[in-house]
C-alpha cells in the first residue's frame, strides 16, 4: 500500500476540510464503499466475518476486512475476540455507531423525498 504524500494538493485540502467541518470526517468515514451496508448488518446482529460476507454479495475479503478495521478504528463497531479453538471474533455496534445509523436513516429519508431516484442497468460486459 503506497501512502499519501504529506505535501500534495489533495492532502493539504482534504486536511483543511476536516478541520473545517466535523460533517467532512464523518463523510470520509461512512461515504467509502460497503461501509454503510456492513454497519448496518452488524446493528442487525451479523456479528462474525464469514455472515457478513454471506450478506454482501461481491465484497472481497481484503475490502471486508479493511472496512471492518476502519469502523473498529472509528470507534462505531468493537471487536470481541473469543480465545477458543478456532478462533471466534464477532463485531458489535457501539452507542455512537447506533446513533450514526439513525442519522443514516434520516439521510436515506431525506434522499427518497428529494433525490430524483435513476433506475441504473447493470453494466454490460462485452467480450
């Protein structure tokens, strides 16, 4: 994984954003790709990395994974880990990950009332 140069353009404005308004971290947060769905998931008790897997069709491993660590980061899901043979890790959504997906609910209302809705055709492969 290459990392970001402190320097660049896109740093320094995405630095300046966040410490301008509170709403730009959150939106870093929950606007990256399966975030939402599995926060969502884990509120509805799909606690464990082989069911939420069953659940998003299409994730990878490596993006579940990642998108796990950065909600346990963002302190809106824990990680309980089980020492047992094997291993048992379930994630549990926190106080502020409940409050997060309430607002999320009101984000999706506001949207139905005031996005024009576009039914999108998947994309077509050609060979």
């Amino acid at each position: 994984m290459t990392k970001k140069k402190v320097n660049s353009t896109n740093t320094l404005n995405e630095f300046y954003l966040e410490e301008r308004c509170t709403l730009n971290k959150v939106l870093k947060i929950i606007g990256k790709r399966w975030v939402s769905e599995v926060l969502i998931l884990i509120k509805q008790d799909i606690l464990r990395f082989s069911n939420l897997k069953e659940y998003l069709n299409g994730i990878s491993d490596n993006v579940l994974s990642s998108v796990l660590n950065e909600l346990v980061r963002s302190k809106l899901v824990e990680k309980k880990i089980f020492y047992q043979v094997p291993l048992k890790v379930e994630y549990h959504i926190t106080h502020s990950g409940l409050e997060l997906t309430r607002v999320m609910h009101e984000l999706c209302d506001w949207g139905k009332e005031y996005i024009a809705y576009e039914v999108r055709m998947k994309p077509t492969i050609i060979k």
